[in-house]
C-alpha cells in the first residue's frame, strides 16, 4: 500500500480496543501532520486537572471570560509536554506568529499570541488547548495501523467540528466510532490475518 505524504491529516485516529499503551488506550486524536517523516497529532478526550484560568494565570495572561475560565486543559500526547497547543477554527482574516493551517480542516497554533486573543476577547470562537502532542516517527504510524492498534476517521470537517468543540469530552471516542458505524464494545483487539 502507498501512501501519499499527507494522507492521514485532518482525520481522526480511534485508538481500538488493544492498544495497551497507556498514552492513548482510549484516546481520539486529530492528525495535523503526516509526512514520510513520520505524524503528529493531538488527544482529544483526555483532560487533565489545569483549567484555562490556571493556566493562564501561570503564563502571566489575565482571563475574565466566564464561560472559559473552567474549561480543561487537555493532555494532547506524551511529547513536549510542557509546550501548549492550540486547535481552532482556521479564520483566513486572522493569523498568529505560529500557526500550521491543516488543508480542509483546523489550524493548530504554537505561539502566546493566540492565548493574548482569547484572553482579549478576540480570539477563536472555539478552540480546545491541550499540552504535548502525539507523535510517530517515519512508517511508525503506518506500522501501528497494520496492527490493529488505531483505526484513522475521515470525516468531513462539520463533522470534526461537532465532536471536537462541541461534543463533551467522554463521549467524542464513542462519537467518531458512532459516525463509522461501530459499537466500541463489539471490537477485538486482536488483529485478524487471513
């Protein structure tokens, strides 16, 4: 099977029921990256204890809007963790210093500037802040793929907008697997070879 340089981007990665690794068992992620070099991608469904008002308190950003104040902070992957994470929705009159803009999808943003938005008012309408990311070196995703360890969601992008920003926490796995078709309790997780 080949694979073109950008073909898991902008989809959802469902971890199936045999992944074993503790990082992601469970986990729903949106790919923002996949390159010969390898992937990148951020948990969806995993929040920690940090809301945005400890969190911004901690970077020196003063937040007053109410309905964000609570909102979690996610735990995006095992990788840089201490670096935060930003996906929103991609806004073409709006950019910030550090933003990758994923074709036909979200944009992901790296940089304060988008925090300083928020924290004004005038940053994206709807966003989910994680820490870390996930990542897969080169063929490493593919190779987890082939075994039965994630199963990758094409989904048009309303869809990915309804389970990400709209769709609580607990229920966006059993959401993305709903929208395949599947029953999460009804899956092996042992691969099946013919």
């Amino acid at each position: 099977m080949s694979f073109s340089a950008d073909h898991l981007a902008n989809q959802f990665l469902i971890a199936m029921p045999g992944m074993v690794d503790p990082n992601f068992a469970g986990s729903l992620i949106y790919l923002f990256e996949h390159t010969e070099r390898g992937a990148m991608g951020l948990v969806l469904n995993r929040p920690t204890e940090v809301d945005l008002a400890k969190l911004f308190d901690k970077i020196d950003l003063k937040l007053e809007i109410a309905p964000l104040l609570e909102q979690p902070v996610y735990f995006g992957g095992p990788v840089q963790v201490e670096r935060g994470f930003v996906l929103h929705e991609s806004n073409p009159n709006v950019s910030y210093s550090s933003s990758l803009v994923i074709p036909g999808g979200l944009t992901m943003t790296t940089s304060k500037d988008v925090l300083e938005a928020v924290a004004a008012g005038s940053g994206p309408q709807k966003f989910l802040m994680t820490l870390g990311y996930a990542g897969w070196g080169a063929g490493q995703l593919e190779e987890e793929i082939s075994l039965n360890g994630w199963i990758n969601v094409p989904l048009s992008r309303d869809q990915m907008i309804d389970i990400i920003f709209n769709t609580p926490s607990s229920q966006r796995y059993q959401r993305a697997m709903g929208l395949l078709g599947f029953d999460p309790s009804h899956l092996s997780g042992e691969a099946g070879h013919a």
